[in-house]
C-alpha cells in the first residue's frame, strides 16, 4: 500500500509539471504564431473555423510533455527498459511533431498524404523495431506489421478528429487517463509516466483552444504526436489477468477517434470519394448540423469516451463470457448510431 501511496504522488507530480508547462508555454507560442504569421486561415469549405487562428499550439503540448519527461528523469531514477521506451517515444513524438508542423506551415497544400504516410511508417518502423509493438500476436512478423498499422492509424485518427475546438484534445487527455487508470496496478512506469504527462500537456492547451479572444490550434502537429503517443501507450502494459479479452481494452480508450476515422472512411467511399481526401462527414459535425453546438458535441464525445474508457477497465476485471457480452452490446450499440448519424444531411 506505500508503494501505491508514493507512486500516486509521482503520477500526479507527472501530471502537474506537463499541466504547469502547458499552461505557460500554449500563450507564448500563440504569440510567436501571430509574430510569423503562422496562421490556419479558412481557405477551403472544409474548414470549421471562420477567422484566420494561430497554429503552434502542438508545439506548446510536445514541449510540455516532453520537460515532464525530462523533469521526472530528473526526479527519479527509471528502469532501464522504461528509459528506452520514453527515449523511443520522444524521439519518434518529436518526428511525428515536425511533420504535422511542415504539414501546417504549407497549408492548403500541405505535404500530400502519400509522403506523410510514407514518413509515419518510416517512424512507426522505428519505434517497433527498437521493441515497442505489439506483444501478444505471433509470429513475430506479424506483430511487426499489425503495429505498424496501428501506429499510424492511431496518430491518423486523433489527426482527422481534430476539426471542432477541443475536440482531439479532449479525446487524447481523456484516453491517456483511461490508460493510466488501467496500467496503474500493474505498475507499468513506462505507461503511467507517459500516460500522466500527455494528459497533463493537453489539459493545459485545452483552455486556450476553447477561448474566443486567445485561440490557437495544435493543428496537425499536436493531434499527430498525441495520436503517436497513445498509440505506444497502447502496447506498454499487461491488460488483464483474468480475461484474455482485455488485451483489447485500448479499442475502448481509443474509441471515439477510431470510430469517427471509420465512420468517415465508410461514408467517403460510399460517395466514390477517397478516405484520404477530407470531407465534412464527420460525426461531431453531423451532429452540429441536427442542433448540438460545438461545446455540446465535444461534452458528448467526452463523456462517450469516459464510458468507454471504463467499459475497458471492466472487461480487464470480468470474467470471458461477460467480456464478450460487452463487446457484442457495444458493437450493436455503435451500428445503431452510425445508422442514424449517416441520414443526418451534410
């Protein structure tokens, strides 16, 4: 139990440094945006937003996330292999950040999606490489392959969420606690230290994204890293010791996302359109258009992913034939909605 008492100060302490940096740092790098003239302007009807509105804010999120890092190393001593983790989960965050931020700086153009996914597999092949994948697939190739997918298709879909304030923000802060919550007993640092510090750098922006007068994005470079983030968050720790089901458990943290990703996939195809070009198919939008303001979608997504994050940590707790009860009613649940959302006109 002291263990648990002096570990809960170290999450928290995780969670404040990044918190505190991010808070400090999301209105310095407004400033800077607006003094470069690093700006998102609505050129397209894609875009939601009706004013030209500072990017950086995914600078302010990956420099608060990472000083937390460098604090807590700092604080503590890590195991090893927890070390090696964090240093492939910086180094591979830092290239997913500079992307996203190329990416905005030559918007409407930006880099085209062909070499951004060719550079996201180039990092997701790194980082799996060094170790970081998928654990309880075989063969080993396998695993390679399906983590590389989920890296990238993770870091993609906190990056086409992203189109309503506070919105990707939200979804990355509330899954990174859902993985702290899960990890925390089994004691994986890796998983908890990050997990605490991601959710500690996006909560800070969040405030700032929401503001009227002092807004800024984090754009493609915050929703990519947050997305990369998680996404090796995913594979760090053990889910469950009674239910083999709850190596799934991250579908539920990461639920929202995933399915807003699917769910416009599924609805740009259906028009003859490609997935990867944007489209206003979003759920969050569909449901502005039937009434919900923008704070209301983003509240609803929220405590959506509240609810799934703590369906997760129950089918890691219950025994297989419940486990699997969940899945089905959350599956059956999850086709009725998208049935209904999928008539709302755009």
């Amino acid at each position: 139990m002291r263990d648990l008492i002096d570990n809960s100060k170290l999450y928290l302490l995780a969670f404040l440094v990044p918190l505190g940096l991010s808070l400090t740092l999301t209105p310095l790098l407004r400033l800077l945006a607006l003094r470069l003239g690093w700006v998102d302007s609505p050129s397209t009807d894609i875009k939601t937003h009706k004013h030209p509105t500072p990017l950086l804010g995914g600078g302010a999120i990956f420099l608060a996330f990472a000083g937390g890092l460098v604090f807590m190393r700092l604080y503590t001593s890590f195991p090893t292999g927890t070390l090696r983790d964090l240093r492939i989960m910086l180094a591979g965050g830092f290239l997913m950040f500079l992307t996203g931020l190329v990416d905005d700086l030559n918007k409407p153009h930006g880099l085209g999606f062909r070499t951004k996914f060719a550079i996201q597999f180039a990092v997701a092949f790194t980082a799996v490489f060094y170790g970081v994948r998928i654990n309880f697939i075989s063969p080993d190739y396998l695993s390679f392959i399906l983590s590389l997918l989920w890296i990238v298709g993770v870091s993609n879909a906190f990056n086409i969420i992203d189109i309503m304030d506070g919105l990707s923000a939200s979804q990355a802060a509330l899954a990174a606690m859902g993985f702290l919550l899960i990890a925390f007993p089994s004691e994986s640092i890796y998983v908890n230290i990050a997990s605490a510090a991601l959710a500690g750098a996006a909560v800070g922006f969040l405030p700032y994204n929401f503001s009227k007068g002092f807004k800024i994005f984090m754009g493609d470079s915050g929703s990519l890293f947050c997305g990369f983030t998680l996404a090796l968050v995913a594979m760090g720790t053990r889910y469950s010791e009674v239910n083999p089901l709850g190596v799934y458990a991250p579908l539920f943290i990461l639920a929202v996302p995933i399915y807003d990703t699917f769910f416009v996939s599924v609805m740009r195809l259906r028009r003859g359109h490609s997935p990867f070009i944007g489209s206003r198919d979003h759920f969050a939008l569909r449901l502005e258009r039937i009434g919900f303001s923008r704070r209301g979608v983003v509240l609803l997504a929220a405590l959506a992913a509240l609810l799934f994050s703590i369906l997760a940590f129950l089918v890691t707790q219950v025994p297989i034939a419940l486990g699997v009860a969940i899945y089905l009613a959350l599956a059956a649940i999850l086709l009725l909605i998208s049935s209904t959302i999928a008539k709302i006109k755009i």
